[in-house]
C-alpha cells in the first residue's frame, strides 16, 4: 500500500466541519475509495477524485496528487446521504 502525506487545504477543512466530515473519513476514502475521475493535465498537480462507502455516507474526496513527493492535498470533501 502507498503511503502518502495528506495535508489539507483551508476549504477543505471548512467543507469537512459543515458536512460534518471527519479526518478519519478523509483518509478512509482516500486509502480505500474507488478513484472516480483524474485529471492529470492540472498545472501544479494531478488532481482525483475518490468515492467511497463510508458508515450510511458516500464520502466523495478532491485532492491534487504529487506521486514524487508522496503527498495528497485535499482541496475539497463531500457526502451524500445522512451521518448516522
């Protein structure tokens, strides 16, 4: 499994406090979430998009990825479906 430093951006850690997503969740998606969309000709860094199942919640993750560095920086979080 890679290991990758995940920093986090000020939007995002603002999205996650008002959709009520935790750290635990960010990092859960991003380690077992499904990648839903890249785009890899973004101008800093490959940016993706992961999906993943998390409690009743399908947590949906925007991070720019620089595989040199091992680093994902989550520029925004989202969820659908109610926090039990």
């Amino acid at each position: 499994m890679d290991v990758y430093r995940i920093i986090y951006t000020d939007h995002a850690r603002e999205r996650m406090f008002e959709r009520d997503i935790s750290e635990e969740e960010v990092v859960h998606a991003l380690s077992f979430g499904l990648s839903i969309k890249k785009n890899e000709s973004t101008a800093r860094f490959p940016k993706e998009e992961v999906s993943c199942q998390v409690g009743s919640r399908l947590i949906h993750v925007v991070a720019g990825v620089n595989h040199l560095s091992r680093i994902k920086i989550v520029v925004t979080v989202y969820a659908k479906g109610k926090k039990e």
